[in-house]
C-alpha cells in the first residue's frame, strides 16, 4: 500500500461517526485517570525511593548541626565562660539523673494506606520500618554524648524479636514507647510498644510471637519457651494510663566506638543515667561528673582505659535487686535468637 493510500485510510477512518463518537466517551476518562494516578502517587508518597532517608537523617544531621554550632559558640569565649557553656551543653543533651529502667521515649505516627495490608490493618512488615527512625531518635535522645564527634559511638542492632498481639486498623493513629529492658557485659536490651489509647479493641488477637532478626544474621519463625516467656511478660506488663498494647519488639544493641564494643553500664553512666535516687541536673551522679570532666579523654577511657581502673565505680550507679532479674530475662531471649542459627 502506498503512502497515499495510507493517509486516505486514516482520513476515512477519522471521520468515522462511529469513532468520533468513541473519542467523545473516553476524553473524560483520561481525565478521570490522571486524578486518580495522583492520588495513587500523594497516597504512596511515604514509601516511595529515599523517603525513608529524609525520615532517618535528617534526626542524625540536626544533632550535628547542633553540636557544629556549639563548638563555633565555644570559640567565641574564653577562660572560665567556655568551660560553663561546654558543661551547660552537655547537662543538657543527657537525661542526668533519670533512671534507666522507667525512662520512656514515646512517638506518634499513623497507619497510612502504603504501610497497611489487604486485611485493612498495619501490615507485619511495618512494624520494623516504622522502628528505624524511632530509634533514631530514641539514640540522639538518650545517648547524645556517646554519639558526639569526641567520641563518636555507636548503636549496632544485634537482633530483634517481635511479638503481635492485635492489630492496628488502617488510618489509626499509634504510639510507639521505647523502653530499657537491661543490659548485660555487652549487650543492651531494648523494647518497644505500639499502644492506641481508645476505641474498641479488635475482635482478633494473635497471641504466638513471630520472631525475626533485622542484622546481622536472619532468623526463621523458631519459637523457644524463653522468647516466649519473655514475650508474654511484656504483654502483660499492662501500660500506666491503660492504653491497648498491639504489638512488641525487643531489640539487641551493642554500643561501639569503632570495633571496640563498650560496656552497657559505662555508655548509661556517661549520659547521666543512674538508678539511685536523688539526682538531677543540678545535682548529677557521681559517675557522670568523673565522665564528663574527662573531657575529649574520655574516649580512650571507653575504648578501653576502664579496664586498668581497680574498681569499677561507674557500676555503682546500676545496684539494684530488679535488675538481675530482668538481666536474666532478656539474656534468655539473646540465647534463643542464638540458638535459632544451628536450625
């Protein structure tokens, strides 16, 4: 066919009744069809490449931001109104003198459409998206001197175990409470509750704990009675102001400068954490001060000059009878996960 015959074919065609009048049909679906591809997109938005960047850096960015500024500040000063302002700062990026096993971070987000599932609830799997800038912010919240650029500290996630009670229905808003479960010679234990406080509970409650292992080693839905027991202590563990427990994740962290693994008890003493009564701000523990007014020698203290010390003073600020029992608890929970590699 030539090309002459071609246009004449398509010119036939076009004035066709019959497809112009197709073309009049489908012009407002086109339309339709963009409205609902953006609402797909602004509906999505939360999952989509480097959102989750822009929701975990950002946290980590500001505290330097806030630390570089501080440092020009300092320069500014002189003699005995910088080392004032220097102590001032620090006092003030550390919960000094709060105790750390009734410390609690809280934070408040939603079960949007992209992190819910077909079942018309928060779907398992965001669960452990939704933790990652949490703990962030749970970190820099807590433990702001272990991560300053003096030291430079940080938290490996060794392993975490979830266990889900009820479900969180879609466009629910959720709470998520951090909280120190204990600790041991290396690792510390760390847990976190998505609470909804009113409204009807749901009707179906999944009881068996789904344990899983985010790094470095995964872990396969093995159940063991310490995980379980664990578990169910927790989520029994009722909340103060009555809010409906959905789910629980405990977390196994360790905290490193470099490939130094530093113990638990000194990373809480530096920040200011004690569990004996009586301490603040404005009347710190002990073990804190010595820390502090180590200044910047106070890393290579951590990395390893605690060791030559006779005695280890900055334990005495953690002598209390619950904690070996909750230390009992979650290292059976650590050897479960640990068990759960041979299988």
């Amino acid at each position: 066919m030539s090309s002459a015959s071609r246009r004449a074919l398509v010119m036939s065609l076009l004035a066709d009744p019959r497809l112009s009048h197709a073309l009049d049909l489908v012009q407002p679906l086109a339309g339709y069809a963009k409205w609902v591809a953006a609402a797909l997109v602004l509906l999505n938005i939360g999952s989509f490449p480097l959102v989750w960047h822009y929701r975990v850096l950002p946290v980590f960015f500001a505290f330097r931001l806030r630390e570089t500024l501080h440092q020009w500040r300092l320069k500014l000063q002189s003699g005995k109104q910088r080392a004032l302002t220097a102590q001032n700062w620090l006092d003030n990026q550390t919960p000094v003198g709060a105790n750390p096993l009734t410390r609690s971070f809280s934070h408040f987000s939603r079960a949007t459409l992209d992190d819910s599932d077909f079942n018309m609830h928060l779907s398992n799997s965001s669960y452990a998206k939704s933790l990652d800038p949490i703990r962030f912010e749970w970190v820099i919240e807590n433990f702001a001197l272990f991560l300053r650029k003096d030291v430079c500290g940080t938290f490996p996630l060794g392993g975490t175990a979830f266990l889900f009670v009820r479900e969180i229905p879609i466009l629910s808003k959720y709470e998520v409470r951090v909280r120190i479960g204990g600790w041991g010679e290396k690792w510390l234990y760390t847990y976190a509750k998505f609470v909804t406080k009113g409204g009807r509970r749901s009707t179906r409650e999944h009881h068996a704990p789904i344990s899983t292992v985010s790094a470095p080693t995964p872990i396969p839905g093995t159940q063991t009675p310490d995980l379980n027991s664990l578990a169910s202590r927790l989520a029994n563990e009722g909340e103060p102001d009555g809010a409906t427990v959905h789910c629980i994740c405990v977390s196994i962290n360790c905290a490193k400068i470099g490939r130094v693994t530093v113990p638990p008890m000194l990373v809480l003493a530096q920040n200011g954490f004690t569990m004996r009564a009586g301490y603040s701000k404005e009347n710190p523990p002990p073990a804190y001060v010595r820390l502090r007014d180590m200044g910047k020698g106070v890393k290579k203290f951590m990395t390893g000059g605690w060791r030559e010390e006779p005695t280890r003073w900055w334990e005495d600020e953690f002598d209390a009878p619950e904690l070996a029992a909750r230390q009992e608890n979650f290292e059976g929970l650590r050897n479960a996960l640990e068990t759960c590699k041979t299988y």
